[in-house]
C-alpha cells in the first residue's frame, strides 16, 4: 500500500514537465504557421546582403542556436556563428559591422544579457530578430523582427517545448535564407520542408510509447555517480543540452562531450559508475563510426551505456550500448529535434526516480513569459 502510494506521489512530480511535453505536437503546429512571417524576414536578410549571422542566447537557447548553425553554415552558405550572449561584448563586438545579422534567441525576452547584446548589435546598425515566447518583452521590442515561439505559457523551470520551437524557428529561417539565396535547388527545399511539417503528427504518436519506454530505463540512473553525454555535429549541441537537463531537472552531474574529444582525458573516469548517454547518429559515415568503437571501449570498462538512435525497419540496435531508445527517422538537419525529447522525458523519470520535482529545481528560478 505504501509503495503504491509512492509511485503515485512521483508520478505527480513534474506534472508541468510533463504536461508541456505532450504539448510540443502543437506548439509546433503554431510555429509552423509564421512561414510567411520567416520568408520576410530571410529576404531581408538577403536584401541587406549580410555578411555572417550570429546567433545568441544562454543556457538552452545556446544550445538551440548552436544545434542550428550548422544548418545555417551548410545551406545558407552565410557564414554563422554562436555565442553566449555574456561572452558577446567581449568577442563579437569588436568584430561587428552593419553587413552583420543578429539574431537573438530567448524565451522569456527578459534575459539581460540578451537585450543589451541587441543594444550593441543596434548601435552599429546590423539586422537585429528576436526570437521569443513573448512577443511584448523589451527583447521584442529592441528587435527589427520577431518571431515568436507560440508555446503559451511554460511554467515548469526547465525549458522543453520552447527549445523545440526554438530549433523549428531557426530551422525555418536558415531554409527561407537558403532558397531566396539560391544556395539550393527547390527540390532539397520541398524535402525538408515536406519533413518539417510531418514532425509534429510523428512526434505526437511516438510520445505515448516513447514515454513508456524511457521510465523502464530510468531506474539504472540511481546507481551512477556521474553522466557523460556524447554526440558530435548537431547533437554536440544535443548533448550540451542534455547534460544542463540532467543537471537542473535531475540533479546529476551530466557532462557533454565531443564523440572525438571524450578519448582525450575524460575518458579515464569511465568505470561502471559511470553513465553513458551517447546519441548515435544515423549516417552510417565515419565520425557514427568512432562513437561506436568509443563505446566498446567504455563498455569494457563496464560503464552503463544507453543510446538514443533514429529507428530504421530491419536495423538492429547498435551492438555495444546497454539498452537503446529509439526516435523516428528525419533528414539530418532536423534530426534535433526528435533526439531532444528522448533526454526530456529521461530527465523528467530521472527526477522522479530520486523523488525530485523537475518543475522548480532547487535553486532555480523562471523569468517567465507568454
């Protein structure tokens, strides 16, 4: 009796976590909607005949903003860069002319840091968008365009359906920039919007056995000391994400790392205490490769190893992980942001699994907006 009262008090943990993860499906629907709003502004970006664009945030929406760069640099053609909006007076600024595109990224559209890198970016005469959930934030109105995040209200403190609309935002912006650039054919800009527009239906039907999956899985979490997240490419940035996830809503120690940069120090720690998150990915090339024999190297050392991996009828589970969760397979592009909600509900089981509400993490604020 007392155990199954239990399990429903965790179960109640993290009730807004939850919640608004089951609502990125429709998030999304509505941030899919703003494509003639996106096409606007990538014509202007192009009108103006930018230089480089500089994506900016903190915390998640780094992380958002880094995942996406590499869309940017490989279709727009546009040189693009990410920085901690902290860290932009001091590398950015010295460097930034009118030609530039500043785009600044923030949910709240209150983060300090943020609006006075908007202030900076203005005062030299570049491009300034923002992209925010709210849409009268001082963010907002700095901005000579906003894109909004369409999330309604987020009230749990850790950021899930607003750094998914994040990705679909940049996302949208950097294959807007590419065609009106003419840095693509029109049959690759058909394809990927073609999957843009699937994603939301094939994320709400995956969500429910996604879910169930995960929570047999987060129990192994009680006996690590510590997290090593892997990825590389976009899903560094994946990682990063994850290993900020696992710190604030779990409160384990998550640590992202380049697939290649892991073997080079970090490595020595792995023993079966360790956990391993490593996100596999699906192009079967050779930096999916190295991830693998890095693995079999960490499995060696008896360390638990559970894989996030795009789901192919016929294929197997990668050989050397403990257990795996799989996501449903997408261009290359977009493959962040199906890789995400796997560490989402992670963390949220995690959390629960140590009794801990992932809502309001201890010591953890949200500056809030709608």
């Amino acid at each position: 009796m007392n155990q199954e009262k239990s399990k429903i008090n965790n179960e109640n943990l993290g009730k807004y976590t939850q919640s608004e993860i089951f609502e990125i499906p429709q998030c999304l629907k509505r941030v899919l909607q703003q494509k003639d709003l996106i096409s606007k502004v990538a014509i202007e970006i192009i009108k103006r005949k930018t230089h480089h664009i500089y994506l900016i945030g903190a915390g998640s929406s780094y992380h958002a903003g880094y995942a996406m760069s590499y869309m940017f640099n490989r279709l727009t053609k546009i040189p693009t860069f990410t920085e901690f909006s902290m860290e932009f007076l001091y590398l950015i600024k010295p460097i930034l002319k009118r030609e530039d595109c500043v785009i600044a990224i923030s949910q709240s559209g209150a983060t300090k840091d943020t609006i006075n890198s908007i202030q900076i970016s203005k005062k030299n005469g570049c491009l300034t968008i923002g992209i925010t959930n709210n849409l009268h934030s001082d963010l907002a109105k700095l901005c000579d365009f906003n894109l909004g995040l369409k999330c309604k209200e987020e009230q749990s403190v850790l950021a899930t359906k607003t750094y998914v609309a994040s990705l679909a935002i940049l996302a949208m912006l950097s294959l807007e920039i590419a065609i009106e650039n003419k840095t693509i054919i029109n049959e690759e800009y058909n394809e990927i919007w073609v999957e843009l527009v699937r994603i939301p239906d094939r994320i709400y039907s995956i969500l429910p056995l996604l879910h169930d999956k995960i929570k047999s899985y987060s129990i192994y979490f009680k006996k690590i000391n510590y997290c090593f997240i892997l990825g590389s490419g976009p899903e560094y940035a994946t990682a990063m994400e994850a290993a900020l996830k696992l710190k604030e809503g779990a409160r384990i120690f998550g640590q992202a790392y380049s697939t290649a940069e892991f073997p080079h120090g970090p490595i020595t720690l792995a023993d079966s205490n360790t956990g391993i998150l490593a996100i596999i990915p699906y192009e079967n090339d050779q930096r999916k490769q190295n991830l693998l024999n890095l693995l079999k190297r960490l499995k060696e050392r008896q360390a638990f190893i559970l894989g996030i991996y795009e789901f192919i009828d016929n294929e197997n589970t990668p050989e050397p992980i403990s257990y795996g969760i799989e996501v449903p397979n997408t261009v290359s592009d977009l493959q962040p942001i199906l890789m995400i909600l796997a560490i989402q509900l992670l963390t949220l089981e995690i959390s629960r699994v140590y009794g801990i509400n992932c809502d309001t993490p201890k010591f953890l604020s949200k500056v809030m907006g709608i």
